[in-house]
C-alpha cells in the first residue's frame, strides 16, 4: 500500500510527462489556487494511481481522454491534452484519428472544434501535418456496404437472426448508410488499429452513458482481444472525465456481461 505522499509524487511524474518534462498547472492552472484541496485529491487519485495502473499503456490512457474530453465538448481541455498527447507518443495522425472516429457518438459539431484546436496546437508546436486522404470515392456504395458488413462481423460477430428487421424503409435505409459510412468507412481507417478504435469506442459509450450501445461494444471488445482488466480499466480511467456514476454503470454493465459468458 502506497502513502498519500507516494501517490502525490507519482502524480507529479505523470504531470510532468504530460508537460514533456516540465511540471506545469494545466489547463486551468487558476483554479488550482481555489480549491487546493481538490488539487491534492486529483493528483493523488487521477494522476498518481488511476495513471499508473498496469492494464492500459499512458498513449491508450490519453486516446480514453482525448476520447471522453470531445464527446462532451470540455474544449479547454482538449487543448491541453492534445499536448499531452503529442508529448505522450501519439502521432499526429493517431491524434487525428481518435478525433474522427467520435463523431459518429458526439456528433460531427463536437469533433469539427476539436480538430480546429487540433490545427492550432499543431501549427503552435511546428507540427507538419499531412492528413490522411484514404476516402476512395471511385469505390461502389456496395463495396463499402461488403467492407462494412465485413468489419463489424470481425468486431461484432455475426448478426443474430431474431427475426427482427426494420420496420419502416427510413430504418432500412438508415442502416444501409450506417454500415457503408461507420463500420466500412469509418472503423476501417488506417493510423488506429482495431483494438484502439475499441477502446476510443467504450470510452465514448460510457462517457455519454449509452449503455444499450456500450453492452454490444463490451461484447466487441471481447472478440478482438482486450481482455476484462483492461475493459474495466477503460471505464476506470475516465472517471475524473467523465464522473463517477458513469464509470460505475459502465462497470456494472461489464460485469454482468463477463459474468454471462
């Protein structure tokens, strides 16, 4: 068992790797000063326990972050940990990437402010950046409903025959676009790999409390490889970002999932 102080000193290191080597205040250094308090328990519980834990590397702690920071519109914060994340190993592309893949859970607003505050961190650090144009627009929209179909039976398994389809032709076609722009545009994009698109998924889930979505993702998490620490520890970790009542939905929601299977 750790001391507070232990704890606190640990926070200070992951700070100060969020600064690239520099311990800073921040991205709201001010506040800090109301409520010192708060600064303790946050250093010690965020950043010198949840930080260190074994399950989850730092640069998929950041994409968890980065994740929960954007689909709940907390701008100020991504801007300083897009910082971090550049200081922590993250690529700008992967940056990029993580950013793109929430909006099909924030809505496409939210993740267009946070790729213009990526712009400016990037031309504020000198960052010279390409982006990605994988998009082939000479493709059918059958090949991206066959590569969609494809990837979410990878992630998801095959479908369920329930007998259960659309009801009404907007669902139906709905659903077509859906697996052509989300699971075959979308989930197979290059610069993040699958398992990482899983985490960023699960944290998005959580962080907006769908839990209906978040069940059949857990599930998906499952298939491509990440075992039930590091699940857990997705929801664990974004508890600072996103609140307490939800990490512990989501985590209920997990357990009776694990225990199912």
């Amino acid at each position: 068992m750790t001391t507070l102080d232990e704890r606190w000193q640990k926070g200070i290191e992951t700070r100060t790797k969020f600064g690239g080597g520099t311990l800073t205040g921040g991205s709201t250094p001010s506040a800090w000063d109301m409520a010192p308090d708060l600064e303790r328990i946050a250093g010690e519980f965020l950043f010198g326990s949840i930080w260190h834990g074994p399950a989850l590397t730092d640069k998929q702690r950041e994409m968890v972050t980065l994740t929960c920071l954007t689909v709940l519109k907390r701008d100020n914060q991504v801007r300083r940990h897009l910082g971090n994340a550049l200081n922590l190993g993250l690529t700008p592309i992967e940056i990029i990437e993580v950013l793109m893949h929430s909006s099909f859970y924030s809505g496409v607003p939210a993740t267009l402010d946070a790729l213009a505050i990526a712009n400016q961190v990037f031309q504020e650090r000198g960052i010279d950046y390409t982006p990605q144009r994988v998009f082939d627009t000479s493709e059918t929209p059958d090949q991206l409903n066959d590569r969609g179909i494809a990837r979410r039976v990878e992630y998801m398994g095959p479908p369920s025959d329930d007998g259960q389809g659309p009801v009404t032709e907007a669902e139906k076609a709905f659903n077509r676009m859906t697996t052509e722009y989300y699971w075959g545009s979308t989930w197979t994009r290059p610069g993040l790999d699958l398992p990482s698109r899983s985490i960023c998924t699960l944290a998005a889930l959580a962080a907006l409390g769908r839990e209906t979505q978040l069940a059949s993702h857990i599930k998906g998490a499952l298939n491509v490889g990440l075992n039930r620490e590091e699940i857990v520890e997705v929801f664990v970790h974004a508890t600072f970002y996103c609140g307490l009542p939800f990490t512990r939905s989501a985590i209920d929601l997990a357990n009776r999932i694990f225990q199912s299977q």
